[in-house]
C-alpha cells in the first residue's frame, strides 16, 4: 500500500469520494498542513510515496525529507512554488492540473468586475448603515475589457465577456495573434493594453511585476484593475496610491501578498473600504472546480504510482 500525503485543505471535499478511490486503487490518503511548514510536515514526507501539494512551497529541502516519493502532483494549475530542479535531480515526477478551476476562475473574475463597476459591496454596507443614497456606476457592455493572459482562464474570461457586449482585447506574449482573435478578442501590446483599457484583468503566471508606477501612469484615470491571478503581479502600495488619487477607481482581488497573513496590507487599509473588494483566495472553490483539481491530480498519483506515464506531466 502507498502513502499519499495530501496537503490541499479541499481534497475530497466536493462531489467525489476521492480519499475512497485511492483506497480501491490500493492506497491510503494522510493529510498534512496546507502551509508546507517542513517542521510539521518532515515526518510526513519520510513516509510518503506521493504529494498531492497544495499551493504551499516544495523546496529541496522538503524533498530531502521525502525519500521514497515518486511524484508531486500540484492540486491546481501554478507549479512556480515547486523546485522543479530538485524534483528532476531525484527523479520525482511533477504534474498539476490545467484546465481544472478555469470555468470556476473566470466566473468570480466576472463577479468581481461587476462588483467593483457597481460598487455593489460598498451598497450592501452602506444601506445596513442606514444610507440609500445612490452612487452611479459603469455599464460592463460599454467597457473596452482588456485581459492580461489569454491561457485557459483568459479564454474563458472572454467567452463570458461576449454576452455583454464590451469591446474585448488581449495581450499574451506566448499566444500568436490569430489564436487571440479565434477566441473573440483583439491582440494588442501589454503597454497599450493599459492605455486603452477601462478594465483590467489579470491571468499571467506569477514570478513577475506587471503592474507598476510606470504602468499605472498610462491608464485612464477611472479604470477599474482585477487580479485573480498572483499577488506578486501588481505592486500593492502603488496600487493603493493610484486609487487614492483617482487614477483607479477601484481594484478587485482573490488575492493579496501573504494571503492570510493579516489585515495590514496597504489594499487592506479601511481609508479604501469603498474602492477595494477583496475575497479570500476562494475563485476556484467550487464544487465541481475541486472535483475537477482533486481528480486529476488522483490519476495522476496513480498511474506514477503503477510505473505509468501521468496525463499532466509538467516538464521543466
């Protein structure tokens, strides 16, 4: 019997009874902190023989503590907080799980833009305090929408955006331009992507700045900013000024630098209560998206498992 360490707080925790289909393939599911904390984790890891890993870090120094594991599975589609080379050095698979959340990710994504365009939670506040007045808002459909990543998720985004009707355009360096307009949006430069845009929305992969002073400096002033992406995207403190002065009328996220962390983040100081929706990194928590992650990230376990080949391998 193999030991599968699992360390993703919603494993299992949908529709599908995964814990029992690893039993049936012979296997036996052991949980572990979220956080990757390696003075929690490093008995764990000496037993296990697979990861299905959360979105904590698998460092080279987790991996020395693991000596029978065969494979990582990343439980969602970013694998940047897995040392790839360390894996490749043990000879430890590495796969995740694309596609899994998009639809899940691309309808919070569009819940936030509506959110922040109506000012809808900042209503629901001010009318418990006893205040009706109306504060006016911006029509989706009458938005230019540019989207930063045009992945999986970026392509969903866009799908949803063409039922209201707002001039879509795109920017993804690795995409070529034909593919962008197949899906219904227009390719255009990052830079004039953030001149045009009345919206923003970001998809990349973490591991750079992409919204900084310099890029903020282009925008119309007004403009609305969306990441359900990465934190390490965006420059919070200079966000919180450019809302501050206007030059972004609000900004919405799933995310924050340190997440959970606490509330001391500068896009968390209460002077900005009316212009800054955040949600608790729950984009891609729904029901099927979790089925999704947790099942394919399962066979993939398995087939490592069975000397197989795995369906996601992520190469380096």
């Amino acid at each position: 019997m193999a030991v599968i360490l699992v360390t993703s707080r919603s494993f299992s925790d949908g529709d599908l009874d995964l814990v029992g289909r690893a039993a049936d393939a012979g296997h036996r599911i052991m949980r572990g902190p979220a956080h990757h904390d390696l003075t929690e984790l490093r008995a764990l890891l000496h037993g296990a023989d697979a990861w299905i890993a959360g979105t904590g870090p698998v460092t080279d120094e987790h991996l020395s503590a693991a000596p029978r594991l065969k494979v990582i599975a990343r439980y969602g589609v970013g694998y940047e907080s897995v040392d790839l080379e360390a894996a490749a050095r043990r000879g430890i698979q590495v796969t995740n799980t694309p596609g899994a959340n998009a639809a899940a990710v691309a309808d919070h994504t569009i819940g936030l833009m509506l959110a922040a365009l109506r000012s809808i939670p900042d209503g629901d506040r001010r009318v418990r305090d006893g205040d009706w007045s109306v504060r006016r808002g911006r029509e989706l459909g009458a938005a230019t929408v540019g989207i930063v990543g045009f992945g999986r998720i970026g392509h969903a985004v866009a799908r949803r955006l063409s039922g209201f009707g707002p001039r879509i355009i795109a920017s993804d360096p690795f995409l070529p331009a034909e593919r962008v307009r197949e899906a219904g949006a227009e390719p255009v430069d990052l830079d004039d992507l953030f001149r045009v845009a009345d919206v923003i929305t970001l998809h990349a992969p973490g591991g750079r700045r992409l919204v900084d002073a310099a890029r903020l400096a282009g925008v119309r002033p007004g403009t609305v900013l969306v990441n359900t992406a990465r934190p390490d995207l965006i420059e919070e403190s200079t966000v919180a000024n450019a809302l501050r002065d206007g030059t972004l009328a609000a900004f919405a996220a799933d995310t924050l630098d340190g997440d959970t962390a606490g509330s001391a983040g500068p896009l968390l100081d209460p002077g900005l209560r009316d212009r800054v929706i955040v949600t608790p990194h729950l984009a891609a928590q729904t029901t099927q998206a979790v089925d999704n992650m947790g099942r394919m990230s399962l066979e993939d376990v398995i087939a490592v498992l069975r000397g197989e080949a795995p369906a996601h391998a992520v190469t380096h």
